[in-house]
C-alpha cells in the first residue's frame, strides 16, 4: 500500500480546504491517505466525520507558535520536539509519496520531519499573506500553492520560483448545495421565503464581537429576516424562535444548503469562508478579527472589497452595524453586490490534486 500524508488544523479553515484536495486524491488506486493533527483540536472530529474514503486521522502532540512571550512557549517546545519525533517515526514506518500542508502550528513537525528525510512537501496557504507556520515550512516545500496572484510580492524570488497560483480549495459538497434543503435541517424555515435569510458565520471556533452584535439587532429583525446564526462552542446563544432564528454552535452538513439559499452573510474574513461565500456569490458583510491577529483577516476582506461584492466594517459600534444591515435588507442593494463579484476559480482543488499526482507518480 502507498501512503500520502495531509496535515492542517486549529481551526476549519485549515482543514476544510485541505479535505476537498484529500477528496479528489482518496480515489487513487492502491493509496492511503494519513491525516496528522493534534488530539484535542477540531480536525479531529472533521477528518473522522468527512466520509472521504481511505482516510485515516492519526493525532500527533501540538505546540503552539506564539509571538509573544508566554511561559507556554517553553512547555510548548517540548511538544513541538515530541511531534517531530513522532512523525519522523510515522515517516519511516509508511514511506510516504508526499505530505500536504494546510496551515495551522499542528504542520511544523510533519513538515520538517518531511523535510529531514527527503518527502516531498506541498504546502497551501489561504490567506493573502503567509502566516507564520507556512513561513517556517517554506524552505522544507518543494511546492507551494496561494490562492492570490499578489501573494507572490511576499516571498522571496527563491519561493516564488516555486510556487503556484490556485486559488481556496473548496469541498464538492459546498458546490452541490440546494436551497431546498434548509427546511431538512431547520423546522418552520422555508424557502423560498419572502423574508430575508441572513447567514451568520463567526468561523468554527465562534466570533464573541459578530455575536454579540447580531444579538443587538435581532429585535428590529423580527418578522423581516430569517437568521441562522453559527455562533461556536464557547458562546451562550439566545434561545432559538421558530421561523425567524436559528442558533447553531457548529455548521456541518446544513452548511452546503444554507449557503444556496442565502440572501446575505455576516461573516467574519477566514479565507476559506470568504471563498465559500464568493463561490455562491452571496452579497457580504464582514467584520474581520482585529484585535490579537495578525491582520490577515483585514487583509483578506480588503481584498473582497475591492471586487466590489462585500462590505467591510472593522470594530463597528452597534449604530454602525445596525445601519449597514438595514442596506443589506434591501434586494437591489443585494443585487448590485451580487453582481459585482469577480470571478474566481470555484475548484481549484482538483487544479492542486493533479499537480501532486503528477509530482508523486515521479
């Protein structure tokens, strides 16, 4: 048997990309697919519960990669050090063609561990600009994909020569959403409806500022939108009100059908949503992280901006958001977003499947 190692975590957007590449790959005669991620983080549960076959989730230790001084960086190495050990075992025992990175602290040890001992290394990065594990794993990669064209200005001309413009894998069960399908999942929510539905997307780990301003509009929402609201594990929704709104702590398979029938997004600026929402071309309000971030998530909504589909508001107060969602309440202000989205590549995952079929087969 011929193994092929993916590796990603923390959060979904360093998974579910990762997953519609495994997808295209899980198909391939006589090969296995390997997933290492850490114990506790939510790869876990999504690798396990993705129905691609031939996947296997294997949890390595995880160490943290902060840049700021903490104790925990010390305790962390430690970590760090015991995953690398423990892949390069891994490595060694299934000899595998190549290991695909997706981002998150969980890939340094695979990758370097990859690196050490000569496997081929593609890494994927989906935001506009590397983040600090994709920068560690550059010089162990002998391919690199983006998903921006101005992504290149970051990197050196020694990764540039290497890299290659793809855009954000996106799952094929994304793609096959139907709007019919949300009165499956949703008791009392029809569609089509007259009202407004409004999707909320916080990103899989919650978002306590989006939330937080939801809640003080859903009074003047009442019997003029219908919100689903996605609103993560850590974070006390308001009870849910049959035919006007729905909390749900996590969007799994409602997800596909939702965003077929949506008539408008708050979201937060994770790049593998915001490539959700542009494959659907659905008219979006973002409110990117700010505060304790790196500034990918502005980065990334400024990006969206500019091809004029979405609106961006950065630590709005609630006057502010409030008026931005009454525009988005009006159809042929919708409209006009809607119209203005550039088009983007909607399955760059089987553009990156078969340059690592090509690479492996070597």
């Amino acid at each position: 048997m011929k193994y092929l190692v993916f590796t990603g975590g923390g959060t979904g957007g360093h998974v579910f990309p990762g997953l519609a590449v495994a997808e295209k790959l899980a198909n391939e005669p006589d090969l296995d697919i390997i997933w290492l991620g850490s114990e506790k983080g939510i790869e876990r549960d999504l690798v396990e519960n993705s129905g691609i076959p031939n996947l296997e989730f294997r949890p390595i230790p995880a160490g943290k990669l902060r840049r700021y001084l903490s104790f925990q960086n010390l305790t962390d190495l430690f970590r760090i050090l015991g995953a690398f050990v423990v892949c390069l075992n891994i490595f060694m025992k299934v000899k595998p063609l190549g290991l695909f990175s997706k981002g998150g602290f969980v890939t340094v040890p695979p990758v370097w561990a990859a690196g050490l001992l000569g496997i081929k290394v593609f890494s994927h990065e989906s935001d506009f600009d590397p983040g600090l594990a994709t920068k560690l794993n550059l010089g162990f990669s002998s391919k690199v994909f983006v998903a921006y064209q101005e992504t290149l200005e970051s990197l050196s001309p020694r990764h540039r020569n290497k890299t290659v413009v793809t855009g954000n894998p996106i799952r094929s069960q994304i793609l096959a959403g139907r709007p019919e399908d949300v009165e499956a999942f949703f008791s009392g929510l029809k569609t089509p409806s007259v009202r407004p539905l409004i999707l909320v997307l916080g990103g899989s780990l919650g978002a306590v500022q989006l939330n937080d301003l939801v809640v003080s509009v859903l009074n003047s929402l009442r019997g003029r939108a219908v919100v689903v609201h996605q609103h993560g594990t850590q974070w006390q929704a308001p009870e849910p009100e049959e035919g006007f709104y729905y909390p749900r702590a996590f969007l799994g398979p409602e997800l596909p059908s939702l965003l077929a029938a949506a008539d408008f997004a708050l979201a937060r600026a994770g790049a593998g949503t915001l490539w959700e929402l542009a494959a659907w071309k659905i008219p979006s309000l973002l409110i990117p992280l700010t505060a304790g971030s790196r500034g990918d998530q502005v980065r990334n909504a400024r990006y969206f901006e500019k091809l004029g589909a979405v609106k961006v508001l950065l630590d709005p107060g609630v006057d502010e958001f409030r008026t931005m969602v009454e525009e988005f309440l009006k159809s042929d202000f919708r409209q006009s977003l809607r119209q203005r989205y550039t088009r983007l590549p909607l399955d760059p995952s089987e553009g990156i499947a078969s340059i690592i079929r090509k690479e492996i087969r070597r």
